[in-house]
C-alpha cells in the first residue's frame, strides 16, 4: 500500500493498515530503523494504575475509614494481602 506525504510531512495511514494495528484515534504510533527503511509500530504503554487492580479485593463492606486507619497503622492487620511498611 502506498500514501502520499502532504506538505507538512503528513500522511493518511491506510485503513487496512490501521485494522490491522488495532489503531485508534489518539493512539501513538513510533518508526523503527530496520535494514534500510523504517517499520510502523503502535506503541502500547501499560496502565501505571494496573498493578493496584484488585488490591483491596476482600475488603468489601468494611468501613473507608477504618481501611484508612488500617493503612496508617492506627488499627492492626494488613490491607490487600501485604505487610504495610
């Protein structure tokens, strides 16, 4: 598949293409230097948030304010399975 390059250097990056990247807008792509050319690739960042996914999993019904405190040390136990530090 071929575009063209507008004059601010721009091009419209074939439907196709785009289907099979699984892009969408405001998704970021990046051009990788491979033998003598450039690749396309989509850039796909993890969620920085992940990793806190399901850290208070079994602390449901418990009141905000006794975690809170939990969390602070003010009351024994531990929140989301680890040790507080």
């Amino acid at each position: 598949m071929a575009t063209r390059v507008t004059i601010k250097g721009q091009v419209t990056i074939p439907k196709a293409v785009r289907e099979g990247l699984g892009l969408r807008p405001g998704d970021e792509v990046e051009f990788v230097a491979e033998g003598g050319g450039y690749r396309l690739r989509k850039v796909v960042r993890t969620n920085p948030f992940s990793r806190y996914r399901g850290v208070l999993r079994g602390q449901a019904g418990r009141r905000p304010d006794d975690l809170v405190r939990q969390m602070r040390g003010e009351i024994g136990g531990r929140i989301g399975g680890e040790a507080r530090r």
